[in-house]
C-alpha cells in the first residue's frame, strides 16, 4: 500500500512514474526525502498488526510483535518515484520487489537517482517512545544472530555497486544492547543459489537513555559503504526505507522518524 501518495509527472518504460530529470539544472547542496509517501512492505499481505502513520513530516511507527518495512526510492529533486499498482501488483500485497524490478529500474533511463558519491552524508532525527525489545547478540564471525533480530530503529540506504546491477545494503539501528559504532553483518536468502542479499548495519544509538528525546544522527555514507563493503565503490540510491520491529523477538516498540537528508558536504556537525 501507498502512504499519501500523488502521481508525479513523466513516463518512463516499466510504467514508472517520476519527476522530470533534474539533469542540467544544478545539483542541490542537499537533497530532502519527502517523509509522507511510502510503500509498505511486510510478510503478511498488509494485514501485519504494525501501524505507520504522518504526523507533521514526521513517520511513527508501532510495533507489537511485528515486523513492517516502509520504503521509497528518492531522487535528486526530493520527489520519490511513483510506481503504478496496477503494473506492480506485488505492492498491493506489500511484498518485497522482485529482481526484475530492479533489474527494471536500472535499466529505465532514469537520470535523477541520487549518487553516494555526490551526496556522501547523510542525517536524520528519530525518537523512541517506548520497547520492550530485550538483548541483540552478534557471533564472533560478525553476524547478526537471527532470533535477535529485533531493533527500536533503522534507517536503511539499498545502494547499487558501482559499475554493476549488485545491490549493497547499509543500515544504521537504534539497539537496545550492541555497542555504539559496532558493524555487524545480515544476510537472506530470497532465492537458493540465485539471489541473496548481504546487508551491513551500524550501531548509531544503544540503550534507553535518550528514549522519549528526539535524537539528531549524522553519518559519512560513503565511508561507511566503504567499510562494510571493501575494495567497492556506491553508487546510485535505489531505496531508504524505516522500520521498527519486534517479531522476533514478541515484543513490543514505537519510533519516530524525521528530517531524513543527503548532504553534498560536511557541514553543520556532518563529518
């Protein structure tokens, strides 16, 4: 399902609808996601008990024993695309986009993806209510151990690698119990021996001391894609999504999230 949509002019193929390119304009000193369009993404059919509501450019969202991923694909004029239900039926069912879709994408022609090189910081403010989300561990290998895999924030950047169609993940969480700065490794497999996704979070906030205060976060994207990822270089944006989740782990948590923006430079505490 779509979050206050509005449909946004320009018609690529694979029926994608998007803003006219920026291209030839200038670039922005920064570039602000639209923080009221999103698509929903969980495992049962949009019928999940999480519940994501806008409320004054700000996304919160409730957690009860449930997971539910909200996403967008952003672009340089702060207009997120606009896919079309209709051909992309899956939305309805808040399913994971396939890999021809982006595979799609990519091939599309779109101008107006947001590159990690020209934007390598990135900040954003968040807020945690309340959670009943107990410890997370990580094995000695650096992996995420999955009946943990509960989190009272994340702030997630799909970028693809540069000079491939290889999609790379970086996250940064709100943990209750890892250590700030940690970087740990996920990984799924969607399907066997075809298409496995390799995802690197980061530890930006951990335990309740700062719950109930809204908390402003600044990371080097590109030094950061670096790092879970050596020898690569990032290249264009295809996804950010929030997510709050407690499935794993039955429990129970509410975040909000705000003022998600990719800077051009370091500045005003970037670094």
């Amino acid at each position: 399902m779509k979050i206050w949509t509005r449909r946004i002019s320009g018609l690529l193929i694979f029926t994608f609808f998007i803003s006219i390119s920026a291209s030839g304009k200038g670039k922005p000193d920064q570039v602000r996601v639209d923080m009221t369009q999103w698509y929903r993404k969980d495992h049962r059919e949009c019928k999940g008990p999480t519940v994501m509501t806008l409320e004054d450019g700000s996304v919160h969202i409730v957690s009860n024993r449930s997971t539910g991923l909200f996403w967008q694909i952003p672009s340089i004029t702060g207009a997120p695309v606009d896919l079309d239900p209709d051909v992309h039926t899956w939305l309805r069912k808040c399913k994971r986009p396939p890999r021809s879709f982006n595979d799609g994408i990519q091939a599309s022609g779109f101008k107006d993806f947001i590159q990690v090189g020209d934007y390598p910081y990135i900040s954003w403010r968040w807020k945690v209510d309340y959670s009943t989300i107990g410890e997370q561990k990580v094995s000695k290998s650096g992996r995420l151990v999955k009946k943990y895999d509960d989190f009272n924030g994340k702030v997630g950047i799909s970028i693809l690698k540069k000079g491939s169609s290889t999609i790379r993940e970086v996250a940064y969480v709100w943990s209750n119990t890892l250590p700030e700065s940690l970087m740990f490794k996920t990984e799924t497999t969607i399907i066997p021996l075809v298409w496995k996704m390799k995802w690197r979070r980061f530890v930006v906030e951990s335990g309740p001391d700062n719950f109930g205060k809204w908390v402003l976060e600044t990371r080097n994207l590109y030094e950061d894609y670096k790092k879970g990822y050596p020898g690569e270089e990032p290249g264009e944006i295809l996804r950010v999504y929030v997510m709050t989740d407690s499935d794993n782990t039955s429990s129970k948590a509410a975040t909000w999230y705000a003022d998600i923006v990719f800077h051009n430079e370091a500045s005003d505490g970037l670094e």
